[in-house]
C-alpha cells in the first residue's frame, strides 16, 4: 500500500532535502547524473537533476514552485513520479531533468510571488518595449490593493461582497477577471505583478531551456506544475494559447479528460506565460522537433462562482498580510485559509493530486511513446 503522505513535505529545506535524497535514491540507475544548485537569494536556492540518457531521444522536464507555496506539491508530484514511473522510462534514450522551486523564497514563506513581489508566470516576457497598461487593473486598483485593515473574517467576507459587486456592476465580469489573471505591469505594489524585467529565477529558467533545446533531442515534454485554479478538486492539464492540438484532440490523445487551453475561452489569457515561453523557444529555435509542454493545474477551492469569489478574497488578503496589515488575533485563520487554497492539509486531496498526475502523466507518455 502506498504512504502518499510521505511525499510531502512542511517547509522549503524539509522538501528540498527530500528532493536530493529522492534524485540519490534514482541516480542509480544512470551512468550519467547532473545535480547542481542556483542560489537566487541568500540560502534559497533552485535545484536541479537532469539524468541523462547516453541516446538523445527523448526529453521529459518536469517543474515545481513557479509560484512558491504551490511547490509543495509540485515537488511530491515530482518524488512520487520518481518512484511510480522509476523502470518505465529508458535510461538509454529518455533524459530526465527535474526541478525544485523555482521560486524557493516564495516557497519558504508560503507565498505565491518571489521576493521582489513578482508573479513569476507573468515574467517570461518576450518584448518588454511591446507590453501595454493593463487598464482594468488600474481602473480598480484601490479594490484590489485594499488599504483596509484585516478583523473580523465574518466583517471581511460581508465587506468583500458588497465591494466586489460594485466593481463587478462598474467594471463589468469579464473585464474584472482579467484584470487581475492576466497581470499587470505598472504596480510593483500589487496584486500579479509581472515586474520590469528578468527576474534571477527567470533568466536561470530560461539559460536551462535554452540549453536543453540546443541538444539533439527528436521530442521533448515539458510540464510545470500548478495548484489553485480549476475544477475543485480536480487536476487540469492547461495548455498553451499556441498549442496546435484543440482540447478535444489532446483529451482523446492523453485518455484525460480534464483538458483546457490558457484563452480567454477555456481558461484565462495570461502576459509572460512560462509555458508560452517555451513554445517561443521551439518555434525559433527548434521547429523540426515533437514538442509539447504543458502545466499541471491542481484545483483547491473550484471554479465555480463560490470559489472563484473566495480564491479573489484570498488573493486580495494575501497582500495584507504580507504587509502585516491584519489584527494580531486573526493573524493565523487568515494565513491559514491562504495556505489551502494552493497546500491544502486534506489527506484525500493530496491521495487525489498525486494519483491524478500519474494518470495525466502515463496518458502524455503514452501519447508520445515515452514508455517502454
């Protein structure tokens, strides 16, 4: 019987040490194994792990902690898919290289963005000169970057609701929703910041994607993983706006059936998307090659209006509370609801991520013929 629980981890240094015992325990089975580390900030660090195959076939990258808290999970994902999949892929022309926390210092505060208070999902811009102001943003920044001090949660639910309804009638819906998912450049105060420029984790990523695609590999997969957003407790596989394959096509593909694409349709428009980035990457640099990449996406509180309205109320919280702009007797209800929303403590639900992401995963190996 399996012990999911083990797989997950409390802090940043309890995961990363399980991730380099993890690689020890699997590196055995390579002639040749690279693990080196970037420190991004004093003593938080990205790790890496890349078991090369001596046949340039075949490339599986796989990543976790873009948006720190969120690496938690990632990380099990990625130690579970060491021990499930371990025989299943060839050692002699399937190279393998993972990595842990992309974003560490948001992974050890248990915080979405990065230490310069970047989404780093909205970093991996291509034309900085080209990016316009996100006006829906701006238009109801002083919603969004509420200077209200955190009591009550009962007083915060009622005044959330009242002042998102007259955004919501002001604005308009789908004006409002984009407003915050797609990010915005212009306030290094607030909510989806996407900065303006490179970020320290974003130029490492994009040195080890770039290298990877200078290598002779014939196909290469790529998935980034995710929680937060999508169907409650249910595991999305969310594809790039430039993926050619429809959703129906990649469902049937991956016998997956919960499928989407990041378009204003299926799921949300996102600026500086890693997973866009990549797609960049292959059309300029390696368009002969079989190419797919993806994000794993872990639902938490559901898609639906109930959750999409508590998920905002968390995000619009987790400003304040990083600000220390909360009632020291209300301190830990609010980090409390933040941290489930992206790590949630629920033994089912973890039992579920783990087992939904071996589905998806076999379902893209098999697709691609990764398997033995």
């Amino acid at each position: 019987m399996v012990d999911y629980m083990k797989y997950y981890s409390k802090t940043y240094e309890a995961s990363r040490n399980a991730f380099h015992q993890s690689v020890n325990d699997y590196k055995d089975d390579w002639d040749d194994v690279r693990i080196w580390d970037s420190e991004v900030v004093e003593n938080h660090f990205i790790d890496f792990a890349q078991f090369n195959a001596p046949i340039k076939r075949n490339l599986l990258c796989l990543t976790s902690g873009l948006h720190g808290i969120e690496g938690y999970v990632g990380a099990a994902v990625m130690k579970y898919f060491v021990d499930q999949f371990r025989g299943s892929l060839s050692t002699q022309d399937t190279t393998i290289c993972l990595v842990h926390a992309i974003n560490p210092y948001g992974m050890a505060k248990y915080e979405r963005n990065n230490e310069n208070n970047v989404d780093l999902n909205r970093n991996f811009v291509r034309n900085w000169d080209k990016l316009i102001p996100n006006e829906a943003y701006l238009a109801a920044r002083d919603y969004f970057e509420s200077t209200t001090v955190l009591g009550d949660p009962i007083f915060n639910k009622i005044d959330f609701f009242f002042t998102t309804l007259g955004q919501l009638i002001r604005i308009k819906p789908e004006p409002f929703k984009n407003a915050l998912l797609s990010g915005q450049y212009n306030c290094p105060d607030g909510l989806y910041y996407g900065g303006n420029g490179y970020e320290r984790s974003t130029q490492i990523m994009m040195d080890l994607y770039e290298n990877l695609f200078k290598e002779d590999f014939q196909q290469m997969v790529f998935v980034d993983l995710h929680t937060g957003y999508g169907p409650k407790d249910k595991m999305l596989i969310v594809n790039s706006a430039l993926e050619k394959y429809s959703s129906e096509k990649l469902k049937t593909l991956f016998s997956y059936p919960d499928v989407k694409k990041t378009d204003k349709e299926e799921f949300y428009a996102i600026n500086g998307d890693m997973t866009d980035y990549l797609y960049h990457l292959k059309r300029v640099h390696a368009p002969e090659k079989s190419f797919y990449a993806c994000a794993f996406e872990f639902g938490t509180y559901g898609d639906d209006l109930g959750g999409i309205l508590k998920s905002l109320r968390n995000t619009i919280n987790s400003r304040k509370l990083k600000k220390g702009m909360v009632a020291p007797a209300y301190l830990d209800q609010y980090r409390s609801e933040y941290t489930q929303m992206f790590y949630p403590s629920d033994h089912l639900w973890r039992v579920d991520a783990l087992k939904q992401s071996e589905k998806a995963l076999r379902g893209i190996f098999k697709a691609f013929n990764y398997l033995k």
